[in-house]
C-alpha cells in the first residue's frame, strides 16, 4: 500500500509539468476552473456569425461559476463582422470575466483584411462597452464615417470598472464633416497596451481623435499613433502613457497628460526629460519604422531611435512582457507597440493566453491534478491504517 501512495503521489506532482493544459489559473485566492468559450466567425464555421450574436447568446451570471466568457473570434473565408455591439448583460467580477481574443490576429501585427475584423460604418456605437470586466485582446477593428454622425469606436461606459484592451488594431476611415473617434473612455480604469492606432483623420475636422480620454483613469503603455487629427486627447480623465509612439498626427498629445518615455514629432520634453523628438522623419520616417505610409509600424532596425529608449515593464502586473507580435521585449524596453530587432520570440511552451494574462496579476499552478492525488492518497492511507488495525 506504501508503494502504491508513493506511486500515485510521484505521478499526480508530475502530470502537470507534462500536461500545462492541465493547470488552473489563480487570481488571488481564486482558482478557476470554467471557461465557457464559444467561436465567432462570420464566415459560419463558429457558434455564432457576429459577436453581437455571441453577447446576446450567451449573457450570463459569471460570478456563480465563477466562470470565464471567452469568445473567440476568426474568419475562416476572409468574412468582416460588420454589425455593432452593445456588451451588456452579463453579470461579472474581478474573478469571473469576458474575454474577447482574435484566434487569427495578424502576426507581423499589420491589418490584414482576411482576418477577423470588426468593422462598421457610420454607426454611432459600433462596440459599446458596459459590463464590467471586459479585456480585448488581438481584434482588429475598423470605424468608417461617411455622414455628418458621431461614430465613438470603441465607447467604453462609466457603469464600467475594468476595461483592457490588448494588442489590438484600431483603424479610422472616410471623410466627412462628422466625428470619429478610435475609443472613448469613461469607465474607472481603462487600460491600453501594444495597440496600434491610425487614420482618425478627417482635414481639418477637429473631432477626429485616436483616443479620447474622457473621464476616469485611461493608462497607455507601449502604444503607436499616426496619423490622426488628435492623437491622444484628454478631456477630464487622469491620463499617462508611457514607451508610446505618436507621429505624423495635428497634435500628438492633446490636453493635460502625464506622459513618459514617449517618442513624438512634437516636443513634449518639458513634459518629461525621458520623452523625445523623433529625428528620423526622412522618406516617411523610413529610418524609424518599416512602413509608415504601409502603415507597418514595427522597428525599422536597431539604428531605430525607438530602440531601448523605453522603461521596463511600465504596466506593472497587468501588462505582458511581449509586443503585439508576440515577441519577448528585452531590456530595455522599446518605446511602441512593436519591439525591435533585440527581441525574441517567447518559449513555446508558454500558451499565448497564459503569457498574456499576467495582465490579470495571474499565475499559473499544477492545482486541479496535485489537489485531487494528494485527496486521494490521504483517504487511502486512512482506509490502509484502518485495515492495519
């Protein structure tokens, strides 16, 4: 009996080292267990053809599980999701959330049209956000405005706690006389990272904004701006961005923003000491990223100013320690959305989900098969004891 409890005990502490997918996430003192995921693509292969589908399907009360909502989002045949959403009606907390992942993100992180977007035109809401503990992470989104409306993008509401949004594409489109914003922020916290934004341009429209912080905390870490009327503007919200890369727009910063370790075309060094003028502007700023004009924003080389001329880690826990393609950054830490030629992929054998929710103050623990053997070798060791006496 001895030998067999070694043996149960030897294989249950091991199987996860050879089964990650066997383990369970911890946030805090929560274990989780459940994650109800269900697919959308547009071109029918899925659970659902559109994520307004997919919220309207499957609102719910996380917090009894608690339980993870993940929708998973790709287009098998190239299909646009073009319908608005309203995420609104599911129940959540901290420990029990909605995740929404493209599963065909663009790996070298620029748009491409086969792949999952999302993309409306002249829709005054086209993703409104007011669940609380809503985290986006690879979509790419695309807002057109054509008519005179208010199109707010990606409009995240003040009922909302806790809003990240991850390595994603954030493109504006059209001319016209009326508004267009890439997000609009009023929740508590919303927090960006590794997301590209470009085009909210209009002439000279003056509400043509990359993102408007409008009320709360809105924190930006290792973004890139180009090409915008406002790149990031300010309203009443207490903004930073930090390792963020805003070129080519009307006015870079717009507002009273705290901002550090960033690389723009205007001067913000009295802003900060850390921040700095971008000098490589020739050939469409050829020097400092690959395509500007091809809207490729990742590191041209390691001549690139943008080159360690970051901090690390400016996100803390909630931040990833790769850029939107997935590679590993390195000290220190590049200033944009993409890490230059210093950087390495991560370890394969880190799933891309568990990388990117360190995001969530997470860790990974061998809890499931380890709990479950040690249970069942104390009951029979009990029941051994027994029958010894």
């Amino acid at each position: 009996m001895k030998r067999l409890l070694t043996a149960i005990l030897f294989v249950g502490l091991l199987l996860p080292a050879l089964m990650p997918e066997m383990t369970a996430l911890r946030i805090g003192t929560a274990i989780y267990a459940a994650t109800l995921t269900y697919v959308i693509d547009p071109d029918g292969t899925g659970d659902y053809t559109s994520l307004v589908l997919a919220e309207i399907g499957t609102a719910q009360d996380l917090t009894s599980g608690p339980n993870i909502l993940r929708w998973e989002c790709k287009s098998s045949s190239g299909g646009d999701d073009t319908d608005d959403v309203e995420i609104d009606g599911t129940t959540t907390a901290a420990n029990a959330y909605i995740e929404i992942v493209g599963t065909d993100f663009p790996a070298d992180g620029v748009w491409d049209g086969s792949k999952y977007n999302l993309t409306t035109t002249d829709e005054g809401f086209p993703v409104k956000i007011a669940d609380d503990y809503v985290y986006i992470d690879k979509i790419q989104f695309q807002f057109v405005q054509t008519s005179t409306n208010t199109s707010r993008g990606l409009y995240v509401s003040s009922s909302s706690v806790d809003v990240r949004i991850s390595n994603c594409l954030i493109v504006g489109s059209g001319a016209s006389t009326g508004s267009n914003r890439g997000a609009m922020c009023y929740a508590t916290n919303t927090r960006f990272w590794n997301c590209v934004v470009y085009g909210f341009k209009s002439g000279t429209d003056d509400d043509y904004d990359g993102i408007y912080a409008g009320t709360g905390a809105v924190d930006l870490w290792n973004c890139t701006f180009n090409d915008c009327r406002k790149g990031l503007t300010r309203a009443a919200a207490t903004t930073t961005a930090t390792n963020c890369l805003i070129f080519e727009c009307d006015d870079d910063f717009s507002g009273t923003i705290t901002m550090t370790y960033c690389a723009s075309d205007d001067d913000h060094t009295g802003d900060s000491a850390t921040n700095f003028v971008i000098t490589q502007t020739d050939d469409d700023y050829a020097a400092l990223v690959t395509d500007a004009d091809g809207r490729d924003y990742s590191v041209t080389d390691a001549s690139s100013e943008l080159v360690g001329a970051g901090t690390d880690d400016p996100g803390g826990a909630y931040q990833d320690n790769t850029d939107i393609t997935e590679t590993a950054r390195s000290s220190t830490w590049d200033v944009g959305a993409f890490e230059g030629p210093s950087g390495a992929p991560p370890p394969s054998s880190i799933p891309v989900f568990l990388h990117h929710y360190k995001m969530m103050r997470s860790q990974v623990v061998p809890f499931a098969i380890p709990s479950a053997v040690i249970l069942l070798s104390v009951i029979l060791f009990g029941r051994s004891r027994r029958c010894d006496a």
